[in-house]
C-alpha cells in the first residue's frame, strides 16, 4: 500500500456563524448549563444525536450522530456514506460539506493520508467551535458493505486523549462486508458462453473476450483480453535421473511449491531452445496452502506466487500435486490462472469461476475450491473485496495520525525487529546513529504502522 499526501482544494466552503460562549467546551451548550452531548434531536426528519446552543446554531444535519467522550470534553460527529459512494476522498468532501454549518468558520486542513485504492481517507484539520479553537481528525471508509464518515475534534489539547477513546467507537461503526464470511460463489454468469477446442474433450464457460486456445487429452488453455491466461489439467513425469546421454526433464522428488517453481524455469529453458519468445521468471511466493493429494503418498497446496512475463509483472495461483512413482520418476500435476499483477484481483474472481466451469470432471479440486479461497488470506481479500482490508488500512491511518498528533515517527531497528517513536525532528540523527552502530533503521512504512512491534 502507498500512503498519498492529499492537496484537498475546496473540500468545504464553511459559512461563519456566531459564536456563542468562549468558556463552553466542545460538545456542551453554552446556554442555561450544559445540554447533553448524547441526546437526541429530530433534524430534517432524521433522529440523529448531538448538541444545540440555544439559538438553534452548531446543529448536527440529519443523518449524524454525535457521541460525547464519557472521560473528556471531545467528541465524535458521524454519518453513513451515501449508498453508491465508491471513492473515500468523495464521501469526505460530501460529509465535510454538509457540515458546513456545524463550525464557527471553516476547518483548516493541516494534514492528510489516505491508502492508494481511496477507500480510507484521513484528514486533521483546525476550526473554532462555538468560540473555542478546536483541532479534529475527519476519517471515511469505503468497504463492499458500504462507508461510514467520522470525525473526532476537541480543544488542541486535549485531542490526544480524545481521539484515542472516540476513535474505538467509531471503528465500531465500519459496515461488515456483505461477503465477509460468505462462501465465494463459484457460478459462472448467465451471459457466458461454453467454449471448447482441440479434440474437445474439455470445455470451459468464457466471458467475452476470452478464448480457449488449446484442449487436448483434458487439458485446457485460454487466454482474456487484457494478458490473462489459464491453463487447467496438465499432468507431467519428471525423471529423477536421466539415462546417461540423454536429455529431458529430470529432478529430485519436489514438494508442490518448489515443484511448480522447477517447472517453470524448465519450461523457459525450452522456449528458449525452440525459439518461443515465452521467458517467465518466478518470484515470491505470496501464500500457499497445503491440501490432500488424491494420489496415493502425494502432495497437495494452493499457492499465490509472483511471476515476471516477459518482462511484466504476473500473479499466479496454481494447484499443484506431486506424487512420488513406484519405480523411477515422480508426477507433476498443476492448473493455473494468471494475470498482469495490475489487473489480477480484478480479475481474479472471474478466473476462478472460469476454472470452477471446467469439464473434466476434477471432483477432489471441485470439493475444495471454494473452502481454501476462503480460508487462504490474501485470495480471500481478493474475492471478497473485503471490509476487513479497509479496516486494516483504517487501523494503519489510526497509528500515523497518532504520530501526527504526537509529533512522532516510528522507527524500526530492522536487524532487531524492534520499534520506537522518535520525534520528528530527531528522526533522521536517530537512523544515522542507528546505522553508525551497525544496525539497519527504517522509518516504519505506513502501511505496517498497525502491525508494530
């Protein structure tokens, strides 16, 4: 994830108001003692919560809620995202609009981070509330079960205090996915057809643009639009050892991962004999999850591993089986979606459902598909366009905005796996001296902010 430093222009245009008493703190009224910061008023049709001065100013707009902090004098204003809403940086600028009217004057942006997908966006602001100056953290979420905008603000301070009890509450308030926790649906559209090929002893539903390229023996290949490309039921049997003079595929008995890794290397080397111009060169394997082989002593495992094309930046997730033979040699089994790593979890849903529609009848892949999707964490993120990934960038976005109030970084001592927070200004003398005692320091990435040590 990469943090993007916002230059919001003209997110809100915040008529003034009259001031009511200086000595009120925010969240009370300043007229007849102090109005609950947790009741309820009828606005614009809407039962929403917050605070009224006795001219009827600093009024909430229907559809907030307002929460008092029981142990101080802050408090947390939000709202649901308007159904609809995609882009966290819209949903703020809406929100932040409607209030116009709940602020003296309007609110100064002073910081703000957001994560690279614009679904949590996080901005610290200074305004005056009924008199007072006040500092406040504004936050929205995006998530497939819908969006919710918050803002904390209090006297500067005291926002430090505030922001760490109101922010719990607001997290409470992040929509659950709809799909969180529900099982992938692997059905292949209506609008898709049934392709085949080769000697058609396979077949498979495509989306449009889409196109089966091979089939032979069960063995199925297509190819998408945009560089996808599948490859479904290929069976290979790999020599341990070669009759001297001979060439061929020849290897030590591999587990699946290293195994799928092996061949594809091999394969490159081929294409580069025969002139294919084909050079795929694996990466990192990202997750892998070990499954039960349906060949007797085998092995099984799911895997999401990086690729590089040609040159372009692939993903792919593979089921390979490995299998041990009787006499010499051991099997190779694999089926594969890949796909530019832009565009792969995009894609992915879709790939999956291509192969899920593929005949031959692979039952033992068919009954433990959609369980190890789910319980795989980086493809169940993928498939579920899950709300938990957003709560995860939210949790990130908590952990700087408390370094932005506390005038702090945290930094890690890479080569103890230790973390501290430094303040600002000393941030770069501490990581010299850090590496002048022959450790390795970093300013820890935004996006492991919540993970810290």
């Amino acid at each position: 994830m990469r943090v993007q430093w916002l230059a919001i222009v003209g997110v809100v245009a915040m008529a003034g108001l009259v001031a009511c008493s200086k000595s009120a703190a925010p969240g009370n009224s300043a007229s007849g003692g102090q109005n609950s910061g947790a009741g309820t008023a009828s606005n614009g049709g809407a039962q929403v919560s917050g605070t009224m001065s006795a001219a009827g100013t600093n009024a909430l707009p229907g559809g907030f809620q307002s929460v008092t902090d029981a142990d101080g004098t802050g408090q947390l204003l939000w709202a649901k995202v308007a159904a609809g809403q995609t882009s966290a940086k819209g949903a703020m600028r809406d929100a932040l609009g409607t209030l116009k009217n709940y602020f003296d004057s309007a609110p100064q942006f002073t910081s703000a981070v957001s994560d690279s997908a614009d679904q949590v966006v996080q901005v610290m602001l200074s305004a005056n509330y009924k008199g007072q100056p006040v500092n406040g953290i504004a936050t929205t979420v995006i998530g497939s079960g819908g969006g919710v905008f918050g803002m904390v603000y209090d006297r500067p301070a005291s926002l430090k205090s505030s922001f760490a009890n109101l922010s719990k509450q607001f997290s409470a308030q992040i929509p659950k996915s709809a799909a969180s926790g529900q099982p992938f649906s692997l059905a292949a559209p209506a609008s898709w057809t049934r392709q085949t090929g080769g000697d058609q002893s396979a077949a498979v539903n495509l989306p449009a643009g889409w196109k089966v390229t091979g089939c032979a023996q069960g063995n199925l290949e297509a190819t998408g639009p945009h560089g996808e490309y599948l490859q479904l039921g290929e069976v290979t049997f790999v020599n341990t050892q070669l009759v001297p003079g001979t060439t061929g595929l020849a290897s030590p008995y591999l587990a699946p991962v290293p195994a799928f890794t092996f061949l594809t290397n091999y394969m490159t080397k081929v294409n580069q004999m025969t002139g294919v111009k084909l050079i795929t060169v694996p990466g990192k394997v990202i997750e892998s999850k070990a499954v039960q082989a349906p060949m007797q002593g085998g092995q099984g495992a799911f895997m999401l591993q990086e690729m590089t094309v040609n040159g372009t930046p692939y993903r792919v997730y593979a089921l390979v089986y490995t299998a041990k033979l009787l006499l010499s040699g051991w099997q190779f089994y694999s089926s594969y979606v890949a796909a530019p790593a832009t565009i792969f979890p995009s894609e992915f849903g879709d790939m999956m459902r291509i192969w899920n529609s593929w005949k031959v009848d692979d039952s033992v892949y068919q009954n433990m598909m959609a369980q190890t999707l789910q319980t795989m964490q980086s493809t169940s993120a993928m498939i579920n366009n899950s709300t938990e990934q957003q709560i995860g960038s939210y949790d990130n976005l908590q952990a700087n905005m408390e370094n932005i109030i506390n005038g702090e970084n945290s930094v890690e001592n890479t080569s103890t796996g230790t973390r501290a927070n430094v303040a600002m200004g000393s941030t770069s003398a501490v990581i010299q001296g850090c590496k002048n005692s022959g450790y390795d320091c970093q300013v820890v990435p935004f996006d492991q902010l919540a993970g810290g040590h």
